[in-house]
C-alpha cells in the first residue's frame, strides 16, 4: 500500500490475466492441457514430452501449437466480452 510504484490498477490487470489463463488452460483438451504444463510449467522438451505420451516430437509441437491457438482465442473473447 506504501509503495508509490506499485500501480494498483496494472497488478489488478495481471491477477485478471493470469485467472483467466488458467480457466482457459483447464478448458483444453486433456493431451493439449498436459503438452501446456510440462511444456511451460515443467521445462520439458518437446522430445522428451513426445516420447512420456507415446508421439512424435514433431506431433507434440502441432499439440502446443493448437493449445496456444486456442488459448491466445480464449482470451482475445474474453477480452472483447470486457470492453
């Protein structure tokens, strides 16, 4: 509450964001939400994550790649419902 460069309405914003990113990340289907945590949360590679779920690389990155489609689409609609 003291610190003057603390801007209230920016941490408010960030608390929003990250809410709804991680609705929009429960909302994935299950193999995508899984390739998203072990890809962003866990720091495992691509390859690594392939061989966990029993698919190419090549295959886990096409996953990621839908998973951040649908996820930058869930927030662009969330962020249009706000405005």
């Amino acid at each position: 509450d003291d610190d003057p460069s603390i801007d209230p309405g920016r941490v408010a914003e960030q608390t929003m964001v990250k809410t709804k990113l991680q609705e929009a990340v429960s909302n994935l289907p299950e193999r995508e939400r899984i390739i998203v945590q072990l890809y962003y949360i866990e720091s495992k590679s691509l390859k690594s994550i392939g061989q966990a779920l029993g698919i190419s690389e090549s295959r886990a990155s096409q996953l990621r790649q839908r998973a951040l489609r649908r996820l930058r689409a869930a927030l662009m609609e969330d962020m249009e419902e706000a405005a």
